[in-house]
C-alpha cells in the first residue's frame, strides 16, 4: 500500500491542491491527512469541504490541535495576537455543522504496522512535538505496545525529518530531500514527521507533504512550488494580520 501523507494543511487551498495534483503523478493507494485542516490560513470553509470530499472518496482524516476551535481570548484578540485574530475568525467562519465534524474526527489510525497520528501516539491529544529524543521515543514505544507497529507517521512538527531507532533507545535524525527514495528497514523503529502542506516552518515556502509505500518499505518527501500569492492576496482580502502572509512568504 502506498499512503499519501499530508499533514498541517492550515486552511491553504493553493498549497493543498499544489500537493493533491503532485500526488496524483506519483501514485498513491490510501490518501491520509495528518490532522490541522484549518487554522493560520485564509480558507478553512473551502478546506473542510475539500476534506469531507476525500473523506467520502475512502481517505483518511485525523484531527488535530488547530481542528478543536474555540473563540479566542478578547484581551489577546484587543492586544493584536495574530493566531488568537486568525484563530477567533476561522471559529466564527465555520458553521456548527463543520465545526463538529472536525472535533468528531478521529485523533489516530493503524495501518498493519504504521500508526498515524498528529502528534504523538502516547498522547494524541497532548498536542506534544516529536522532535526530540524522549518525545520520539516514547511515541514509538507506544505505538509497538499499544498498536503492534514499528512506524509512526506525524504532523504537527512543520518540519520533515526521518528518526529512526538504532540499538538500544538511541534515536538517529535524519534531514531527507525532496524527491529522494529512502529505505525503512524491517529490523528499526521509525518516526517520519512529514512537514506541513500549508505553512512549512524551514525558511523553505514550497509545500511538504511524503509518500509512503509500505510493500517496498521506502518512504520519499516532497517539496512542491505553489502559488503562495493566492494565498497571500485570499488573506489580505479577508483582512487577516499581515504576519500571517509574511511567515508564508518566508517559510516561517
């Protein structure tokens, strides 16, 4: 099975249909999305729908931090917060119907043995980073003992990195590169954070997203060039803080 990973989406519709259409060229059997659908982002309406459209073409949609909404705090709205002004407007554009399907959405999935979470799999909703050694261990301690599996694909980090587990409990990084096949031995542990489609944090504004094809055990990370002045224009047309367009710009 070939599982098309893309995850921290972030209400970017250029971004995502960029990614969707790069996909597409490489053939891929199950399409997963590794949770925050919205958030950040000038489109979240658009890309809930998106999301309810593959999720009833067989994909699957977990959930993440950004996909609990609730109104933002009024000082930190007043002070000039940009995530708490993007955040209360993404609450507000979404109807309760959308709203609740995104906090039905399950927080993780097994497939044979590769769990898939948004975080981590010792705690989905914890909302942790799995970028150091302890948090990456102990996701992939849990995802043996409690799933059977022995790789852990992730979001939430915006970063792609490869980890994997070498003798005892060390824990190996590792920087992959765009279009680059990399082989996931049968006798390690792995983690894979697969980087964001809709706000990449690398100071790298292209689109991240990975396949992974589990009968070859090779997984492959992409970078894909989209047309961040779409995105940009869609947030200065609904009169989002303008560090949001400036960090999409700068990869950020």
């Amino acid at each position: 099975m070939r599982l098309a990973l893309f995850s921290d989406l972030h209400a970017n519709m250029a971004a995502m249909e960029a990614c969707l259409a790069h996909a597409k060229e490489q053939g891929y059997d199950q399409l997963v999305v590794l949770g925050d659908l919205v958030g950040y982002g000038p489109s979240p309406t658009e890309m809930v729908g998106l999301c309810m459209v593959l999720e009833r073409q067989g994909a699957v949609i977990l959930r993440g931090n950004h996909d609990e909404l609730e109104p933002a705090s009024p000082s930190l709205i007043a002070a000039g917060n940009a995530q708490a002004i993007v955040a209360d407007w993404t609450f507000h554009q979404l109807d309760v119907s959308l709203r609740q399907w995104l906090r039905r959405l399950p927080l993780s999935h097994v497939f044979q043995d590769v769990a898939c979470v948004h975080s981590t799999v010792n705690d989905p909703r914890g909302w942790h980073y799995a970028d150091q050694h302890s948090s990456v261990l102990r996701s992939l301690e849990a995802a043996s003992t409690q799933h059977q599996a022995r790789i852990v694909l992730c979001g939430h980090v915006h970063h792609q990195v490869l980890f994997y587990q070498g003798r005892g409990r060390e824990i190996l990084p590792f920087k992959p590169t765009s279009g680059v096949s990399l082989k996931v031995s049968l006798h390690r542990r792995w983690l894979a954070t697969v980087g964001s489609v809709g706000q990449p944090r690398d100071a790298d504004p292209r689109a991240n997203y990975a396949i992974f094809d589990h009968k070859a055990g090779r997984i492959t990370f992409y970078r894909v060039a989209y047309d961040i002045g779409r995105t940009v224009d869609a947030l200065n047309k609904q009169g989002l803080p303008k560090e949001l367009a400036e960090r999409l710009e700068a990869g950020r």
